[in-house]
C-alpha cells in the first residue's frame, strides 16, 4: 500500500498543472524536486556518516570469529589440542619412550640397580632420546571448532582521533555549504527565470499595443488611399513595419515558452501561468561589510583555514606513541560449541608503539602543515578582499542599472508621445508616413533596451544573493 502511495505521488508530481504559480511555491517545488539539490544533499548525508566513522574509533572493536578446521599436520593437532585443553602425554610420544623403558626393564629382570645402571648407560640414554615417537609425529586427522571474542581499543593515539573527528566535523560544515551554494545556484535560476518572464509577459502586452498602433494606422492610410490623400507606398511601407512588430512579437511569445520550459524543468513539474512579480527585484538592504560575513564562500575559506590548523595538530601527533589494549576470551574442541566453559582461556594485553625515526618524514610533515596554514590564511584575506570588491561592484552595477531604467523609462514614455503626435499630424497631412514609421520604430527600439537594462538589472540582484548563506 505504502508504495502505491509514492507511486501515486510522483505520477501527480510528474503530471501536475499548475496555473498563477506563486515565486515561493516555485522555490519550494524546486527544493523538493532539483536533481542537482538531491544530489547535494546526498553529499550532505555522506559526510555525516564520515564524522560519525570517525567517532567510532574512539570505542575500539569487538569481533567474534568462529574458526572450523580440520588437518593431520603434526603441529597443528598438537596444537588444537593444547586449545582445547585435552593434550596427554601419549600425544608427546610417550608410548614409544615406555616401550624403550619396559625393555630396559626386561633386560635389568625386576632388580631395580640393574635397571639404574641399564638406564645410566649413554648408549641406551642416546638409543631412547633419539626415538622418534610416532603419536606425535603421525598423528590422526582432528577436527577443530574454536570460538573467539577479541575486543581491541587505543588508550592513547597521540590525540590523532582527537583531531580526526573535529577534521570530519567540519568537513560535514563545508559539505553543508557546498549544498547551500547548490541551492542557491538552483533559486538563482529559479527566480530570474520568474522575473524573466514577468518582463517577457509585460513586453509582450507593449507589442500588442504597438502592433494595435500599426493596425490603426493601416486603416487610417486605406481610409486616406480610398480619398486619394495616400499612395500604394504608404500602405506597403506599414505592411512593413506591421510585419517586423509580429516578427518581435513572435520571437518574444517564443522567448517565453523557452522560459516557462526551463522553469518546468528547474522545478519539475508543468506550469500554465505564473503570478507576476515586480519588473525589478528588491537589493538586499544590507551594507557591504555585513553581506561579506554572509557569503558562503567567505565561510568556505574560514572553515579550510580552521582544517589547516588542525591538520597541524594532526601531524604533531605522529611525535607521540600509540598505547593499545586488546582482551581475548576463547574456546576451542573438537566439537562445535561442545565443552564451551571447560575448554575456554582468556588472554589480555597492552601495546606501545613509538617510531623513534623515519629519516625526518614526520617533521617535514609537520612544517609542510604550517606552511599550508600559512597559505591558506592568505587565500582567506584574498577572499575577504575579493568577495568585498565583487559585493560593491554588484551593487555598483545595479545602482548603474537603475539609473539607466530610468532614463530608458523616460525615453520610452518620451518616444511613445513623439509618435502619436506624429500619428496625429499624418491625419492632418502635415507628417509622411515614413517619419511616423521612424518614430513607431524609435519607440519599439526604446522598449526594447528598457527590456534588456532590466533583466540584466535583475540577473545581477540574484547573482549577490546567490553568494549568501542565509538568502
């Protein structure tokens, strides 16, 4: 049941319509649904699981292992036999040792000084000790069932996992930055495409109104041709004009399909409408010092400059020994788990292990660590710096833009009233039909810069708010 559900909810996810789509909901479709967002936080989780690995060693190891074996090598039955605590003296070779002693003891006839002189020969001494037994040099097959539990810990590792943990835990900080910087990468596009075709749509109702312009004046120059105040000229040169408006026309409405596909495809799902937003994005209303201690890349750069000093705290722990204990409780027979407790041993113990030289490797690592946090505090001034001259010049940019707006404002508002007194005085017959065109097109040119200033206006406000954490 629960998998009909999921099942369910991607198809609606994937054949959802959505009509006067909100900006906010987009943004949160896009972090429920973005690949890449998904991707990033997949990062995230393995980076966690890295610190949490790291942690683990603290806590040391506990293994059982079960061991089924089964051999005719001498060493080995006699030493599963001494495991299991069942070794005889048959099993050193005594049976062939007595048997030269009861012959010793045949030739001495029952009198014990004979049998002591008999035994004090070196040649009978030789004779018995060169003996080979053969309980223990052949033995039978044996099989061998031991159960082992060996627990191991570091006492002291020279404060190495110390260092090691703080390392991954901010390196699970830096993967979380890295996901943010992805989702804002992905909001980015998100919202300019939002904006994009908000201006798009507005451009596009300015083009109605200019091709309704042309229209009408087409009409009023066949009114004029059937009086005989026009010529063929005039109409052919606004049948022109008329088809150079649809051609903007079309490429925008073009334009705004190609917007309305890229945000299906940053948010996953498909959009009929979108519920417009202002023409221009509001600046953060921060000041510029305050914008670079949000920058994620500024965290970026503290937190490597933080690794880099705990790296050296890393390499002086090669200075110091390792200290290690490990307990092993055990049993073994010939039988699995048979005898469990009468056959068992333990065994405990402690290591210390200290290299006393290695040809200079662990200094040189160590002073290679603080030259590499030397480094890296400079490259964390350098991205203070950068991010402050990339801040101000956005904002620069943007103030510029807004400028430019509303200079471009005035020259469209100043170029739509040119033409419609020029419209005004070709219905009186004081204008050619030529120059109202001009100015038809002087108006269109106007409008279209006005486009343009605001969409780079507002690719550069989301561009600054791309590079903060908290956006």
């Amino acid at each position: 049941m629960r998998i009909i559900y999921i099942i369910s909810f991607l198809f609606l996810s994937l054949y959802a319509n959505y009509d006067n789509l909100s900006l906010n909901k987009a943004i949160k479709l896009l972090k429920e649904n973005s690949n890449s967002i998904k991707i990033a936080k997949f990062s995230e989780k393995i980076a966690k699981f890295k610190t949490q690995i790291a942690k683990s060693y603290d806590y040391g190891n506990l293994d059982y292992t079960l061991n089924a074996l089964r051999s005719n090598d001498a060493g080995n039955v006699f030493g599963f036999k001494l495991q299991s605590r069942e070794a005889t003296f048959r099993d050193f070779g005594f049976k062939d040792f007595l048997g030269g002693v009861g012959q010793a003891l045949q030739l001495s006839g029952g009198n014990f000084a004979t049998f002591s002189t008999i035994m004090s020969d070196p040649n009978m001494a030789n004779q018995l000790l060169d003996t080979s037994p053969d309980d223990l040099n052949y033995p039978k097959a044996r099989n061998h069932f031991q159960n082992k539990i060996t627990y191991q810990i570091p006492l002291f590792t020279g404060y190495k996992l110390t260092q090691y943990k703080k390392i991954m835990k901010d390196m699970e900080k830096l993967s979380t930055l890295d996901t943010k910087k992805v989702v804002n990468e992905e909001v980015y596009q998100t919202k300019k495409t939002f904006y994009d075709i908000t201006l798009v749509e507005n451009y596009i109702k300015h083009l109605k109104v200019l091709k309704s312009n042309i229209d009408k004046l087409e009409n009023i120059i066949k009114a004029f041709k059937a009086e005989g105040y026009a010529k063929d000229t005039d109409i052919f040169e606004v049948k022109a004009k008329k088809a150079s408006v649809l051609s903007y026309l079309n490429q925008a409405k073009l334009n705004r399909k190609l917007a309305y596909q890229y945000l299906e495809f940053l948010i996953g799902v498909h959009v009929n409408s979108i519920n417009h937003v202002d023409e221009l994005a509001p600046l953060p209303n921060s000041k510029p010092s305050e914008l670079v201690k949000r920058a994620i890349d500024l965290k970026k750069a503290e937190l490597g400059f933080k690794l880099t000093k705990e790296n050296i705290k890393l390499k002086k722990s090669a200075f110091y020994p390792m200290i290690g204990a490990f307990g092993e409780y055990s049993t073994a027979d010939d039988k699995p788990f048979n005898d469990f407790f009468k056959h068992d041993s333990y065994t405990i113990g402690a290591q210390l292990k200290w290299n006393l030289f290695d040809g200079g490797k662990k200094g040189a690592q160590y002073q290679q660590a603080i030259v590499e946090k030397l480094q890296m505090g400079q490259k964390l001034i350098l991205a203070k710096r950068g991010l402050a001259l990339k801040i101000k010049q956005i904002i620069t940019e943007v103030k510029s833009k807004d400028y430019d707006i509303e200079a471009k404002n005035e020259e469209f508002n100043f170029t739509k009233k040119v033409y419609e007194q020029f419209e005004g005085k070709y219905k009186e017959g004081l204008e050619k039909i030529s120059d109202v065109l001009i100015k038809h097109s002087e108006e269109l040119k106007a409008l279209l810069e006005l486009l343009k200033v605001k969409t780079i206006r507002n690719q550069k406000v989301f561009e600054l708010e791309s590079l903060l954490e908290d956006n």
